[in-house]
C-alpha cells in the first residue's frame, strides 16, 4: 500500500489530536508514516502513533531541529520524500504547518494544497473557501502532494498499525539554521485545549461587555472542555487576548461545536468558523445574521442564558 | 536601509466572491479590489522602521493593472516607491509560482528586508513568507508580532500556539506580521496628494527574469478540480428565552451528545 507521510504535531512530547486525526485520513487512503521532528519522543508517544494506525514512525528527535524555525522540518520531510518516495505528506493546517508545506513544496517541486476539510481517492482535497461560501475539489498536478489539513476534518480512528520505528538523522544545512529560536515562553492556559484543535469552542463578542465577563464565556467552556474565542470586537476592546480572536484576520476554527455568545456573525467573522459541524447562537437580536448559520439558536440575554446552560450542563454530568 | 513591502490587492470580503466558470481562477472584476488587510499592517511596520533606521520603503505588487489603487493607497501611508509586476502570464498563478514570481523580482530589485501580511483574506494559504524564505535563501522570521532591528542583527516575537518563540538572525530576511502588530496610520490628504507623484515601476515577466514556464495557469503546480456554492445550512430551530433559554439549549446539546 502506497507510503503517506504524517508530520506529528507535539509540544513537549505530547502528540497533539490533530496528528491522530491525519493518521485515520492517511489510513483511508494508504499506509501511514508518522514523522517525528525533535525532542521529546517516548514510548508513550510510539504507543500513541502506532495505536492510531501509524505502519511506520521515522523518529529523527535531535535536539537541534527545534531551534530554528520551520526550515529544519521542511528539510527532514525534503530528505524522506526523496527515500521513501511516499503517494503524499499530510501536515496539520496551522499556521507552522502550513509554512513547513511551503518550504517542502519549493524543495521538492511539488504542488500544495492548503486548509483540506477532507480528503479522497487521488488526493482530491476539499476545501471551504470565500467565508465558506464556495465548496472547491482541488489537487496538487506536479510533484508528491502536500496538503495541509484542517484540525476535526475526520475523527481519531483507534486502530493498531506495525509502529516500525525508523531512526533518521538530517544534516541541517546552513540556511536551515538561519532562524535561531533563542527563547520560548509558554502562556498558561489552564487545562483547556488549543482553540485551533478544540472539539468545542465557546466565543464571546461585543455583547459580552467586558473582560471580567469572559469569566461566563469560560465557564461555559470549561463545563464542556472546550477552548475559549472572540470576536474581533471582543479582541480590538481588550476583553481577551488578541491570539483567541476567530476570524478572517484570527484564527480559522473547526469544531465539532461552535457556540457563538453576543456575537452578531460578520462575514468576517463567519470566516473563521463556519466549517463547524453544529452551530449555536445566543444573541437578544433576532435579526442577527448569525441565527442564519445557527442549527440551534436562542433569542435572549447572554447575561442570563449562559450561566443557566453552563449549570445545567454542570447537573447533567 | 532597503526596505521591501509585499502588497496585494485582494476581494473586498463585504462583496460577493466568486470563481470564474471558465478557468476556475478568483474572479478579481466581479468585487471591488481593496488593500489585503494584513499588509496594511506590513506597511505600517516598514514605515517605523524606515523611521528608526533610515533609508527606503518599495511596495511591490504582483497583480492585475487595477492593483495600481492598491499600490496608490501604501504609497499614500508613506512608502517612497513602487515596482508593480504585472504580466498576463500571470494570470492563474499558485503559491509556488507567485512565490518563483516574486523572489525572481526580488533579486532583480534587491532587499535587506521583505515585510509581508502573514495571510491574505484570499487565498487564505499563509505558504508565501516562507516559500520566499526558501527561495531567497535567507532567515525565516513569520508571524511576527514585535520586530527589532539593531544593524544587521534582525529579532522578532514570533506568534506560536502556546505563546511566543525569541526568534534571532541576520539581515536580508523575509519576515511576516500579524495583526495587532502595530496600528496601520491612515493616510493623509498630503500624503494622497503626494502619492499620485512617486514612482511606480511596472515589470513584465521577462524584465524580472521570470521563466514563462514556470507561472500561470499552465506552469501551476496544483489545480481546481471543480466547485460550486455551498449548500445552504439546513435552517435551524430558533427559540425566544422564556426563562428556560439556557435549559433548552442543554436540551439540544444532550440531543447532539455533546453532554
Ligand atoms: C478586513 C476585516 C477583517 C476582520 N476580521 C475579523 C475577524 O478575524 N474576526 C471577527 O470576529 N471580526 C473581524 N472583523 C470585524 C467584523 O466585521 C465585525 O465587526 C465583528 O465580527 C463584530 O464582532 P461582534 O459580533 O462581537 O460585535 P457586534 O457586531 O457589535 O455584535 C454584538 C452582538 O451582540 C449582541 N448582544 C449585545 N448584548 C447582548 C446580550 N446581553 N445578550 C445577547 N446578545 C447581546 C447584539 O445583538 C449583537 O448582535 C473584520 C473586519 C474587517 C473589515
Ligand atoms: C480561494 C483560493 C484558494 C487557493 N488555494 C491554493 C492552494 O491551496 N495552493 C496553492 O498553491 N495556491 C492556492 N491558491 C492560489 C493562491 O492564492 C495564489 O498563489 C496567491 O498568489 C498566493 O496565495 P495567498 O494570497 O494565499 O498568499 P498568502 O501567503 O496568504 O499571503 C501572505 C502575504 O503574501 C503577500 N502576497 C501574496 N500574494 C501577493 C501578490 N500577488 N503580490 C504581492 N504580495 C503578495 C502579501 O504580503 C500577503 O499578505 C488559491 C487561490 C484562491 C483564490
């Protein structure tokens, strides 16, 4: 079965879901390989791949790949495409994976297909595209497909692959180690998931009023452990942080569920989350052009409707 | 210092977007074309550092001849000068060829730094900074939301998902901002005035030593299968709080499984 080339997303050892989600991808369409890049790898890491259908895991985990920005990454894939000559390498769509398909799409001459919500037979990928107006079949023509794939494009499949491990080392080049990474600084997010990767995500935007306030907008977020975001009214007001705005110009969302608190569903708005598979509104304005998206929508004072819901789900647990 | 500022002109996202039935490219006369709102705020960036460190600021532009308003509009923010590539090979082209494209004119001109948006409202891809680091050949500094030059020596703030990296290198580099960065200045009736008079330079394909092979629809490295207009949402159920607002939607989400 023809070869798929996985990059793992991880922080700290941890393998993200997003990684889990392109192994069942891969899975449908051939035999995975994870690639692991930097630090960190583990047995439990090796479980956790190999668990999720992975057939092979090259593992090049020197220390040096994670100083530098991206290029290292570009060029251990670069090296694999050239070896192992797989039908495809699948990367997470974030804004780091994205920029490592890039990198390898220049080195390896082939095309790249960014922002996937699906993906079949010939590596056809789906994309949402224009606000998710318009529903778009592309492919890559030239060279091995590369596509970026969107965080809840499919569900994590729980299925036993062979885990063959592989060592591979990479000697970074010159120019690969032109960007140097000299500190990281991790914010505390608590315990909630990565608004890029969350299952659930709960926004709140102008209505919500103030930043003390998000305190509703996370409660009701943690009671479903999900991740928090804004509108950019909420961001531009200095309510949340500017990292959490969903959006055209923020973060382009796709959960499993959306809810959407004070928010009024600007196009711009709805460009980063109208992917997501269920839609809830809570808005006192029952013109407001986010009850067209909405599958449930309730008309009323966020102020009074979120905490009753967050408390009523606290019940149902 | 020589400052270049990638510039494109995009959609208005307010307008209707569409793709064009016969070539399956973006439609750029059915909308009006308005400045790619994150450039704005690569411009802004190139201007204060102009102002710290001296020197020049080059807006370029690849793009239909209507991409002149665009560029008009990052000239009337203070850029000195402006180089449009404009060629109807270009017609169709993808990030690998618009990336070939520009790092082609790229040479031609020169550069210490290249500042660009890190996503246009477009495409949407996020590939061009670093397929222009790579071809370029010179330090990736993306996402940046702090930007500090000291002679040669480049360091940004680069925007990650846990928080932010201290990335360091040395000039030439290609470097990508977010937004919030900065707060883009609006131009001035001067600066409009004055505008209208600095100069645009206009690069065919062959002038900017670009391969003809190697852009547009037919030199692209991917394509558009087919597409059509999403179905509409199935209409929801909308409900007026009576009180058990909050409950009903707990209702709902039980339904769905998400509780
Ligand atoms: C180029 C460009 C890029 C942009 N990028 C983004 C982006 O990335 N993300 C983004 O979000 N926006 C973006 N915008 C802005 C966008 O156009 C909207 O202005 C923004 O989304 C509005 O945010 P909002 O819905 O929170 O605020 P509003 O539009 O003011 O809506 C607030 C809503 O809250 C409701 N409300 C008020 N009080 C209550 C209450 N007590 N209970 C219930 N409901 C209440 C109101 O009825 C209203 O519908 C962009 C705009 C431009 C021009
Ligand atoms: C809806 C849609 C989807 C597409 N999907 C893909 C895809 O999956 N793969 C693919 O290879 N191509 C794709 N394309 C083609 C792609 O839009 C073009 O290659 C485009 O020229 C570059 O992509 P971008 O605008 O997304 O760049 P981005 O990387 O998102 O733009 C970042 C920055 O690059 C600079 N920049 C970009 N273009 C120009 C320009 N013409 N002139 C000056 N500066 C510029 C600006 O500073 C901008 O802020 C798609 C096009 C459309 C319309």
């Amino acid at each position: 079965m023809a070869e798929i080339l996985v990059l793992v997303e991880q922080l700290d050892g941890d393998v993200k879901k997003v990684t889990l989600e392109l192994l069942a991808l891969a899975r449908s369409l051939g035999s995975p390989s994870a690639v692991w890049a930097g630090p960190g790898y583990s047995a439990e890491a090796k479980a956790k791949l190999a668990g999720h259908g992975a057939d092979k895991i090259y593992v090049a985990d020197a220390a040096e790949i994670a100083d530098h920005v991206v290029a290292p990454k570009a060029e251990l894939l670069a090296q694999l495409v050239a070896s192992a000559a797989p039908a495809a390498v699948l990367v997470a769509a974030t804004a780091e994976g994205k920029e490592v398909a890039g990198r390898l799409a220049v080195k390896t001459g082939s095309g790249v297909i960014t922002d996937a919500v699906g993906l079949g037979e010939g590596f056809v990928a789906d994309q949402s595209i224009f606000g998710g107006g318009v529903n778009v079949h592309s492919r890559v023509t030239k060279g091995t497909p590369i596509v970026a794939v969107r965080p809840n494009s499919t569900a994590p499949v729980a299925e036993a692959g062979a885990g063959a491990e592989e060592q591979v080392s990479v000697a970074l080049s010159d120019a690969a180690r032109a960007a140097r990474i000299v500190e990281r600084v991790k914010q505390d997010k608590g315990a909630r998931p990565e608004l890029a990767e969350a299952a659930v995500v709960v926004s709140g935007g102008r209505g919500v009023g103030s930043a003390e306030n998000f305190a509703l907008i996370e409660r009701l977020a943690d009671s479903l452990g999900g991740a928090v975001g804004a509108s950019r009214a909420a961001t531009d007001a200095g309510w949340y942080p500017h990292q959490f705005q969903v959006g055209q110009t923020g973060k382009t969302v796709s959960p499993q569920l959306y809810i959407a608190a004070g928010i009024s569903g600007a196009i711009q708005h709805r460009a980063g989350m109208q992917t997501a598979k269920t839609i809830v509104a809570i808005n006192k304005d029952p013109e407001a052009p986010i009850f067209e998206l909405a599958d449930y929508g309730v008309v009323g004072d966020l102020f009074k409707v979120v905490p009753q819901l967050t408390d009523e789900i606290e019940k149902r647990k | 210092m020589n400052i270049v500022v990638c510039v494109k002109q995009v959609p208005d996202t307010a307008t209707e977007r569409k793709l064009r039935s016969d070539d399956k490219t973006l439609d750029r006369d059915a909308a009006d074309g308005v400045i790619n709102e994150l450039c704005e705020y690569a411009v802004e960036e190139a201007l204060l550092l102009k102002e710290a460190h001296g020197g020049e600021v080059t807006v370029l532009t690849m793009g239909p001849s209507k991409a002149t308003d665009t560029i008009r509009k990052a000239l009337a923010m203070g850029a000195d000068k402006a180089v449009h590539l404009v060629d109807d090979a270009l017609h169709g082209s993808d990030a690998l060829s618009t990336s070939y494209a520009m790092a082609q004119t790229l040479k031609t001109i020169g550069f210490d730094v290249v500042i660009l948006g890190s996503e246009s409202t477009d495409a949407r891809t996020g590939l061009l900074a670093a397929m222009l680091a790579e071809r370029l050949g010179v330090p990736q500094l993306t996402q940046a939301n702090k930007v500090d030059i000291d002679g040669t020596a480049i360091a940004i703030q680069r925007l990650t998902d846990y928080g932010h990296d201290k990335v360091e290198a040395s000039l030439p580099a290609v470097v990508s901002v977010v937004e919030k960065i900065n707060e883009p200045r609006y131009p001035s009736f001067k600066g409009i005035m004055a505008a209208k008079k600095k100069p645009v330079q206009t690069l065919g394909i062959a002038e900017a030593g670009i391969d003809a092979s190697q852009v547009g629809l037919a030199g692209a490295w991917s394509e558009v299968v087919d597409f059509a207009a999403a179905p509409p949402r199935a209409a929801g159920t909308i409900v007026t709080d009576q009180g058990d607002g909050g409950t009903g939607a707990a209702e709902f989400l039980a339904s769905k499984k998400f509780i």
